[in-house]
C-alpha cells in the first residue's frame, strides 16, 4: 500500500527546518542556565561575546517556542468571549489585515530573564511578538468539482505565518525569525458529509433485479413486523432491514442527510413492503405512494380501503387503492397496489387464499413478474434491506396524517418497484369485473367483455383521449424487465420534489446542489463515483502540506502508530481532540475503545490499516440493548443541534471498519476501496444489540445479505440518523499549524 512520504532527519536538514518541542526545549534551557550559572559563580560575572551570543539564542527559541505554542492552542478555541477569539476569527477573516495580539509570556518564559540577571545578563525581551500571514492561497479541489465563491478565493486556504522574536542583551539587538506553514481545512469531507448513506457500488449486490443476483431485496416481510421466526424456506432471510429515519423535521431538504445509491450509472430497483389490510401494517412501505403520481388518475389525491374482487364466499375484498372512472356510465377501472411481503404468496393465510385469484392468474403476462417467480414464489416475500425513509409512521398519533414523509434527496437510477392491479368493472359485471392483463403496447385494448345477461359486450376505454393502456394495466411497477419498453412509467424511489409540483423524479450527479454550493462539474466527468475516486486518490510522492487537490492534500499531521495518535487526542484527559485532518500509519490500524466524553474537537482521522471503534456517546448513559425511549427524545434533540466542530470522521484507506460498539452520536465512517469488482465487508457491526448511529456512513458495497442477517441476532430495530449541521450552509473550518519551521533565522540586527 502506497505511503504517504515524509522528509526524513536529514532531508529537514537540508532544508534548514527544525522541529521544537517546547517543554523539552524549556527543559534543556533550564538545565544550561542553571550549570552557566554555576559556572559563572567561580569566574566572575563578565560575559564574552561569544556567550552572550548563545544565551540570547537559547533565550529566544524559547520565546519562540512559547509563542507557537500558545497560537497553535488558541487558534481553533472559539473562547468564551470577542478577546479570547481574536486569533480564531482572524485565521477565518480574510487574515490580510494586521495581525492580532493575542501573545502573553508563560510563567517558565517570563521568568527568565530575572533568573539570569545573578548572571550578569541583562536581557531586555521584546514581547510582543512580529507576526504577519503571508503566501495565502486557495486550497485546491478535484477536478470533478465546481468550486463557488465561498470556496474561493478560499474558505479553505493555505498560507504561512511569519514570526519574528527580539531581545537586547549587552547592547546588542537579536532576532530569531521562522516561518510556519500552516491550512485552513473542512473538518467535514466535502460531499461526503451531505450523505447519510452513500454506496457508490452497489449496483454489484444487484448485478440482476431478481432471483439469488438480487441480494438488495432479501429481508422476509410479514405482518405485523420484521425479526418473525420466518417459515422453512425463507430460513435464510430473517433479519431488520437498515432503518434511516429522519432527526430533524425541518423542510429544508439539507437537515435530512442524502443518500446515494450508485453506479452512477446503473439502475437499483428497491421493493416497497406489503400490508395484509390497508394501514394495518407497520411493516408497509406503500405510504411512499401517492395517487397523484399515478399518470392514468386526475383528481384522486389519497388512497382508500377499495373493494377490488371478491372472495368464495361473496365478501369484498378490500386493498389500497382508487377507482377511475371511464367514459361510460358505470364504468370503472378499480385499481389497487401491493407490496412484496409474505401475505402475497401464503396460500393458507394470504391476501388471495380466500379467492379463487392467484399472484399469477393476475400477472403471469408481465415479464418482470415472471423474472422474480422464474425459480419459485419467495421473493414476492422479500422487500428491500434498506429503508430510506424510515418506518411507516402512517398510524403515528403524533405525526400529521396522512404521512407522507420528509424531504430526503435520493440520488441514482433507483426505483420503487411494487405491484398493481386494476379490474375493469361494469354494470353487472362479476367477481369484481375483467383483469387488465400486462401488455407493452399503449393502443392495446383487451378482448370485450361480455355482459352478465346481455348482448352488447363490454370493452375498455381509458377516460381521456391520448391516455395509455399501459397507464391503468395490472403490472409490476419499476418491475425491472422491462424498462426498454415501459421506462417511462418507472416510479423513482426518490420522494423529495425539488420544483414543488408532485412529480417523482429521478436525482442524479447533476442534481446534486449542497448549501455550500460545491457541486458536481459535468463538463469533468462530475460523478459521485468519480469525486469519490479523486478525493481519495493517495500519492506516494505528495509530500506532507504539498499543495494537491485530494484528502491527502489536507493531512497537517503524521502518526507513526496508533499509540502515538492516541497520546495525541489526550483520551486520558477526558478529551478527544482531532482539530484537523490527520493520519495513522501502521498495518495495525487503529483500534479505540469507548470514548464517552462530551469534550470533543472534530476532524478527520485517516487511517492506513483497519478501524476497530468502541461506542462513542457523547456523555449519554447508553445501556445494552435498544435505546430506552425515554433517552430518545433527549438524544434527537442534542443531534439536532450538535455541531460540525464536534463530528468525528474515521477513513479507513484498507477499507475496513468494524464496531466494536453500537451507539456512535456524531460519527462519519468512510471506507472505500479503489477498484472495487466485488461485494465487499467494509463496514460491519461485531456484536449489534440496538444499534443507534448519528452521522453518515459511506462505502462501496454494504454487503446487505451480511448485515441483514446481522442484524437480524440483534435486540430491537436500528436506527440511523443524520446530524443536521453536516448540511449546513457554511462549512466548520479548522486551522492546521504544521509541526516545523521553514526559513529558521537567527541574526543580529
């Protein structure tokens, strides 16, 4: 695995750069003052120049030295008031202007020059140190991107800062100058951090929509929740679903977290869940369809218990659905939707076991029917493994009937694929009337039907001129077959509206328009795949704060293993401080285990190896097992209002993450693998027991036959929320003062 490249002792050398270590520094020059002084008791107190010239020196490193150090703490600390700010709005300002005086001596520095006055050193120190911001430069970007006004000429920038210390001794004026690089970065990855879910591959879960290629649809679905103890057969589809519900109810579509589910270019068709009786369910995901959305209905906004066909026994049997009325009197197209769930298929107890219909008496003529049917009737069992928009909240008291979700933007060529079926009924029709059979020709009508007792057959007409047969015709909705022919009339899964009209339109790359107004170029190949691919991108070669237009290119810190990064986030102070982009070399990875503390400063962790994560809960008392309700409340309130400064980002580059814990508040895990071919266990959950996850997750695959599974042994339902400011307008930045100096200068002036 490619390495990023470090200067070596020798090469800094060279350079004529130094790295300073303040208290040890200190503690070197406490020990010299004090054998000097020694030394000086048994010769006097008159001062060559050659000594003078080496305690000035040694004195202002330490100045130095104290001087950086105190801007590195400062200068990411919003403080509590305008004065203790001052360096932490200048660095976020245009930092042009003169630079602000923030400096006061430490106790160790200060006293220095009275400690050496029983030397016969008359040190005279400038304190106020001469500091300007010079080289500033916008940060680069990939290609791939559109970078707007705010970005440049820079929220993120570069630049270095220029530092010049002074003190008089003996009559003499000494400097000591260096230049420190430093960036201004995003502690959230750009786009990454609009997503609460982004699987830019998972097209290779679904390399075919039905039958065992189809390992997206594979969650056993059966009144009146998942987790049922499944009959034989589905054995190997018992589990939960992934559950993406919403934290926030806000409509502005940022607050919700995107989701992104790729190839850019490839189709991903997602099977909504069934209902044994209408709202009934909890199960169902056919609250996602709404009437208006259906091309052969004009004025029906909502659904209804509509009494299709009837049973042996004479009852009506009643599913979601609406009646269309035709051009004739008494004429009606009486249309009902189903999902894929197991009362579709049970012979015994299902929705047709009472009639003399069956699943392929009604769809035997569509193509895609026949695709998912073509080994045996278990996927019409099977909904999807991810929930998008959360649960079905449609008999909630406390949510605004009839629900009809929040506004997520779904990105990609996904659909919704579900069933309908549509009788045509006619004054004394029977048995709820004559099937409208699949058929791909818009001018198809079906043979007349004839008339209980009269002559005249009956034919059907759609209701207005230009309508299409394939509008009102039993079907598979989105089924998968048969998208060459019926492309148009594929209902994206993608619920949010972004013209406000009641369409449902597919989002793709160029739709894609965050707060921030980093988008997507499509002049440059402006794809998520493609950004993922370039953001990513590692070069042996970059050196540390070399300009480039990748994550690498953000990195300001370099840890040789975990336990030096882990000495660095001061986790045995009770803190967890990142402040900027860092990395962790070393084929052990990272392993971290809980991190409850609430004082954290975000930033984004790149990791060679593997990550092992405990939970980290953000001072919540979480217990084993589901959230206790009565923590939730308080927990989406904090989500709502926590802060990017606070979000912690984990890329693991050997695209591996596993949890050791499962409650992660403020969380971002990448893992991505360049040149992925292949289903891949990229982040995965080790012993899951009501899993709660606030942040964003992006990877390649999911590996949903796994994790469905996995999640299937846990305790209670899942719950993956996204944290609203991940969204927002203005990106948090972070200053990252590298750890050297360039253009160390020590003169007499």
């Amino acid at each position: 695995m490619a390495l990023m490249r470090t200067p070596t002792p020798s090469s800094r050398c060279r350079r004529g750069t130094i790295t300073i270590i303040l208290l040890g520094l200190l503690s070197v020059m406490l020990f010299l003052a004090f054998t000097l002084f020694q030394r000086q008791r048994g010769h006097g107190h008159l001062v060559a120049f050659g000594d003078a010239h080496l305690y000035a020196r040694y004195f202002l490193e330490s100045h130095l030295g104290d001087v950086l150090q105190q801007l590195r703490l400062k200068i990411n600390d919003p403080g509590k008031t305008a004065g203790d700010r001052v360096l932490y709005d200048y660095f976020r300002g245009d930092a042009t202007g003169k630079f602000p005086a923030f400096y006061q001596p430490s106790p160790l520095v200060k006293a220095l020059p009275d400690e050496w006055t029983d030397l016969g050193l008359e040190l005279e120190p400038e304190w106020a140190p001469d500091i300007k911001v010079v080289g500033l430069e916008a940060m680069q970007y990939p290609p791939c991107l559109q970078v707007p006004e705010l970005f440049s000429p820079g929220i993120e920038r570069r630049g270095t800062v220029a530092v010049t210390v002074r003190v008089t001794l003996e009559g003499r004026r000494y400097a000591l100058s260096a230049r420190v690089p430093f960036t201004v970065v995003c502690r959230l990855n750009p786009v990454f951090r609009e997503f609460v879910f982004f699987a830019d591959r998972l097209d290779l879960e679904q390399a075919r929509p039905f039958g065992k290629e189809d390992k997206v649809n594979i969650t056993f679905t059966k009144s009146p929740d998942y987790g049922q103890e499944p009959p034989g057969d589905f054995a190997d589809y018992k589990g939960f679903p992934w559950f993406f519900p919403s934290s926030s109810d806000s409509p502005d579509p940022h607050a919700h977290g995107k989701v992104f589910l790729g190839a850019d270019d490839k189709p991903i068709y997602l099977n909504l869940a069934g209902e044994l009786r209408y709202k009934e369910s909890p199960v169902s995901d056919l609250w996602m369809i709404n009437p208006r959305w259906f091309k052969a209905n004009k004025d029906i906004n909502e659904f209804s218990a509509n009494p299709i066909f009837m049973t042996r026994s004479g009852e009506m049997v009643r599913f979601r659905g609406m009646d269309i009325k035709l051009p004739l009197r008494g004429h009606i197209a009486k249309m009902g939707i189903f999902g894929f769930s197991h009362e579709l298929c049970d012979p015994d107890n299902g929705l047709f076991s009472q009639t003399t219909r069956t699943p392929k008496s009604i769809w035997a003529d569509d193509p895609s029917f026949d695709a998912l049917t073509a080994e045996n009737d278990l996927p019409l069992a099977l909904s999807s493994a991810l929930k998008l928009y959360g649960p079905n909240l449609e008999d909630n008291p406390d949510v605004p009937q009839p629900y009809t979700g929040f506004p997520r933007q779904v990105f990609g060529n996904v659909y919704a694929r579900f069933l309908m079926l549509t009788f045509f009924e006619f004054p004394s029709a029977q048995g709820g009337g004559q099937i409208l059979p699949y058929h791909g020709d818009g001018n198809f009508r079906p043979p007349p039907h004839p008339r209980f007792h009269g002559s005249e057959p009956a034919t059907f007409e759609p209701p207005e001129p230009g309508q299409k047969y394939t509008w009102f015709m039993s079907r598979v909705v989105s089924g998968g077959a048969d998208r060459d022919v019926l492309s148009d009339d594929y209902l994206p899964y993608n619920l949010f509206d972004p013209l406000g009209k009641g369409n449902r339109v597919l989002l793709k790359a160029a739709d894609f328009a965050p707060a921030d107004g980093l988008r997507l170029n499509p002049n440059r190949n402006g794809t998520f795949t493609t950004f993922a691919r370039e953001w990513m991108s590692f070069d042996p070669k970059l050196r540390l704060g070399q300009p480039g237009t990748s994550l690498q290119a953000r990195v300001c810190a370099i840890f040789p293993n975990q336990k030096a990064f882990k000495q660095y986030l001061r986790l045995d102070e009770g803190k967890c401080w990142v402040d900027g982009v860092v990395y962790v070399r070393g084929e052990e990875g990272l392993d971290l285990e809980d991190i409850t503390t609430t004082d954290i400063r975000g930033g984004t962790i790149v990791v060679e190896g593997g990550i092992r994560l405990g939970n980290i809960t953000h001072g919540f008392a979480f217990k084993p097992g589901p959230v206790d309700p009565a923590l939730l409340d308080p927990l989406i309130d904090y989500i709502g209002k926590l802060p990017q400064s606070k979000i912690l980002t984990f890329v693991s580059r050997a695209g591996s993450i596993r949890l050791k814990g499962d409650k992660h508040v403020g969380v971002q895990l990448v893992a991505l693998t360049p040149g992925v071919t292949g289903i891949t266990d990229q982040i995965s959950w080790e012993s899951p027991k009501g899993i709660f996850f606030a942040g964003g997750l992006v990877l390649d695959t999911p590996n949903l036959v796994r994790r469905v599974k996995e999640f299937g042994k846990d305790a209670g339902k899942n719950m993956f929320l996204y944290v609203p400011s991940m969204g927002d307008a203005k990106p948090d930045t972070v200053v990252q003062v590298f750890p050297r100096y360039d253009n160390y200068d020590f003169a007499i002036e």
